[in-house]
C-alpha cells in the first residue's frame, strides 16, 4: 500500500465525556486507526477501549509512553483546557501533529508556545472549533461574503440559554466567557472575515444565578475593518432560551440579515430610496449546496487527515484560531480591569 493510502494511526488523551463525539466520528472514517488511549485515569481510557471496541489500542495513564509504543502521525487532545500546552508541547516533541478540543489554550502564552513549537517542528496544530461547521453558519456566511448586503458595518448576537451543568463550571471564574464564549466569538469572525481590534466588556452575576462568579457578559467589539460587533449572553438564562449557537443579526450598507440559530435565515436589501425610509426587498438566501464542512467533529477530522495526507492548512488552525481566543482573554482582561482592551491577535 503506498504511504499515503495506508491508515494514520492517532493517539487520543483525554478519555472523558467528550471523547465520544471524537471516537464516534473517527470510527466513521476510513484509513484512521486509533492505536492508543491515554488518562490520567487509567480506567476511564480502558473503559473506552472496551466500548469502542479498540482491542489493540494501547491504554494508560503516561503519554510519552503511549507514543514511544505507537509512533502515530497524530495526536487528539480531548483533555481539559490546563492540559493543552503539555499534551500539544509532548505530542509536537514525538513528531506528531495535533488536532485538540477548544479552547487552544488557557492562557494567551501558553497559545503562543504551542503556536511557535508546531511552526518549529514542522507540524499541524488546530483546533475543534465545531460550531463553525454547521449549515446554516455556512450558508449565511456564503451569503455575506456575496457582497449583498454591501460592505458589513455591524454585527450582533445574543445568547441566552441556562443549563444546569453542576461540575466544574459552577465554580469556574468567568463561566460564560471563557468557556462558551469563544464559540459566539469565533463565529463572529467566520461571518465578517473580520479581526478583533480592541473590546470593552461588562461581566455580573445576575441575581438567581446558580454559578459562583460571572455567568452573564455584554461585550463590543471593534473589529478590522470599522465593523463593530456587539455580544449579550447569559448561562443563567430561564425563559425564552436562544439557540446554542446565538440570534444573529448582521447589517451592511445595503441592507441586513437575521439568523435565529436554527434554520431561519432571512434578508432584506435596499430596492430603492427617497421618502423617509428606504424601500426594502426581501431577498432569498440561498441554500448552499452539499458542503464537506457542515458536519461538525467529523468534518474536522476529515480535513485535518486530508491536510496531514496532502498538504495544506485547516480552517482552524492555530495561527488562526489563536485570534478567536484573544477575543476571550480581552474580554475577560476588560472586565476584570473596566476599561477597553486592545487586543493583540499576533501569535508571534
């Protein structure tokens, strides 16, 4: 079999929860074998092993050990966000590339390490930003990037929901912020094609709050370009609940857009002047036709492999992603500090 046809072989850390969705969609693609398990609780990787089936996985607790046995091409970080740099720093030194769950890293330095070893090593280091792939994301995003609504000045989102998570998150500082929020704002950068330039954020803890520190945020940001992009959320939202991936609406000089978050997009453009207000036209927005980036996980995945096979950059990689989590830490640094916050989107 010639080396680019035969299976990569991938180790996946991290053994909890999440790593479902990671081994559901890697047992769905063809030429990727999973040849190891690793956890800091050992009986969670081989609980995993056993329920998906990986006989011949090698199981434990000790990263480097894992790797030193296997030689994969590629490491699945599914740890907690503390655990990144290490993983990534381990994974990048054993020569493999790195696809790992958000958010890239918890803390800005540490995202620029992890940047600057897999540029040094020569190697893929990119991130499960999974909301992004979503249909109806793409299909707005399509639309914008059509020049309809002319040049796009603003863009605002609300997000409301109040899941009873208990765990780790009704403790955690900055709930919301710094561990959803970087959906919201990587999307924001997905629509517009736009960066952060500067934020200014307000965080509280609405009274009723099942959370020990901020669970609500409103945030302004401006972005390149002059377009300004305007964040409300909550996690203790009862009532009324958006969807998970936020109300939208999005303006530009020609007209606006609306997505509630589901599969309910809708548009209006200027259809002529004079008089008190514009007279507007509703316009189609068209459905996209079968794209390979609408399947969440699975999708990811395959253009990772497909990138570690073939060459090329994922849509998420670090250099990238690296901007969406500087919009986190500015918000978060904005709060803590009430002033605006430029924020520096270089990976350096």
């Amino acid at each position: 079999m010639p080396h680019s046809e035969r299976p990569l072989r991938a180790v996946l850390v991290g053994c909890g929860s999440m790593s479902r969705a990671w081994l559901d969609a890697a047992r769905a693609i063809s030429n990727l074998e999973i040849v190891g398990l690793v956890d800091l609780v050992a009986p969670a990787a081989y609980h995993r092993a056993a329920e998906y089936n990986l006989t011949r996985a090698v199981v434990s607790d000790d990263l480097t050990r894992v790797l030193d046995a296997t030689t994969p091409d590629i490491v699945f970080d599914v740890t907690v966000p503390e655990a990144h740099t290490d993983v990534t720093l381990t994974a990048l030194a054993h020569g493999c590339h790195v696809l790992g769950e958000k958010p890239l890293a918890d803390s800005m330095a540490n995202a620029r390490r992890m940047v600057a070893a897999a540029q040094a090593a020569g190697r893929l280091l990119a991130v499960i930003q999974n909301r992004r792939y979503n249909a109806e994301i793409r299909r707005l995003r399509h639309f914008l990037a059509s020049g309809a609504l002319g040049p796009l000045t603003t863009i605002n989102c609300d997000f409301y929901v109040g899941p009873h998570f208990g765990g780790f998150r009704d403790k955690m500082k900055h709930p919301l912020l710094l561990d959803m929020a970087i959906h919201t704002f990587d999307a924001a950068r997905l629509l517009t094609g736009a960066d952060p330039v500067s934020v200014y954020c307000k965080e509280w803890n609405p009274a009723g709050s099942w959370y020990a520190h901020g669970a609500s945020a409103v945030a302004v940001f401006e972005m390149t370009g002059g377009i300004v992009f305007t964040y409300r959320g909550s996690w203790c939202a009862e009532g009324l609940p958006t969807s998970w991936e936020a109300a939208w609406r999005v303006m530009g000089t020609r007209g606006a857009a609306t997505w509630d978050g589901y599969d309910n997009i809708a548009a209006e453009v200027v259809g002529g002047t004079g008089g008190f207000v514009s007279r507007v036209e509703e316009v189609l927005v068209p459905l996209l036709p079968r794209e390979n980036r609408t399947h969440g996980h699975a999708d990811i995945i395959r253009e990772f492999l497909g990138c570690v096979r073939n060459g090329g950059t994922p849509e998420t990689i670090c250099t990238d992603n690296i901007k969406s989590l500087a919009m986190v830490f500015g918000a978060i640094e904005s709060a803590e500090e009430d002033r605006r916050v430029l924020i520096d989107v270089e990976a350096k």
